[in-house]
C-alpha cells in the first residue's frame, strides 16, 4: 500500500486547513485509516482515526476540531482542521492499520504516507 498525504501550509492561528491522503489498492475500503503528527523533538503522536466501517476516534487535543472523513470511491481520506491552534503545528501523516477498534499506537499501522507539514502561526 502506497500512501500519498498533501494539503500541509502555512496558516493563522484560528483558521482551517484540509489535509488529503490518496492511497493505491482495490481493498482501500478494507482499511483501517488514521493521521498522526510528530512536531520537532517530539514523538509522532495520533490525532484521529477512521475504521473500514466509518466509525471514528479522536484524540483529545482535537476533538471538536479536526474531522477525518474517507471516501472510499475515491481512495482518499481527508482531515479537515479547524480552529488551528500554534500547538498543532507538527508534520501531519497517514496510515493504515490492519487493527480493528481505536488503537492509537503507531505500532498497529503498518503502512505510512510522507508527511506533510502543517505550521500554525499565532
């Protein structure tokens, strides 16, 4: 599986961005999607999670915030940010896991995209 993740930009504190993941594959309807972010000198950490069903999970930090959305005609999963705060400034990447439920360990996905780098200014 090969993942393509764009979208990433410079953008004021408050304001919105949306992320895109393209993937290859016929079975993309059979994935279990999600974005993580690593700042600087950070470990990458989850952000939200989408399953093959359409249920999805959410860290805290930006919960009534970010959505994640699939679309599986199309092979893409987008994250839509909202409220940009300094703090999510961070490269944003995709993922698959082949783990069912809202595992936000990054060792349950087992294919990643590049990142895209998202920079909130304040």
């Amino acid at each position: 599986v090969q993942l393509q993740a764009s979208g990433g930009g410079l953008v004021q504190a408050g304001g919105s961005l949306r992320l895109s993941c393209a993937a290859n594959g016929r079975t993309f309807r059979d994935y279990h999607m999600g974005w993580f972010r690593q700042a600087p000198g950070t470990e990458r950490e989850f952000v939200a999670r989408i399953n093959r069903s359409g249920g999805t999970y959410y860290t805290d930090f930006v919960k009534g915030r970010f959505t994640i959305i699939r679309d599986n005609a199309k092979n893409m999963v987008y994250l839509q940010m909202n409220s940009l705060k300094p703090e999510d400034t961070a490269a944003y990447f995709c993922a698959v896991s082949r783990v069912a439920g809202t595992t936000t360990r990054a060792a349950d996905y087992v294919h990643w995209g590049q990142g895209t780098l998202v920079t909130v200014s304040s």
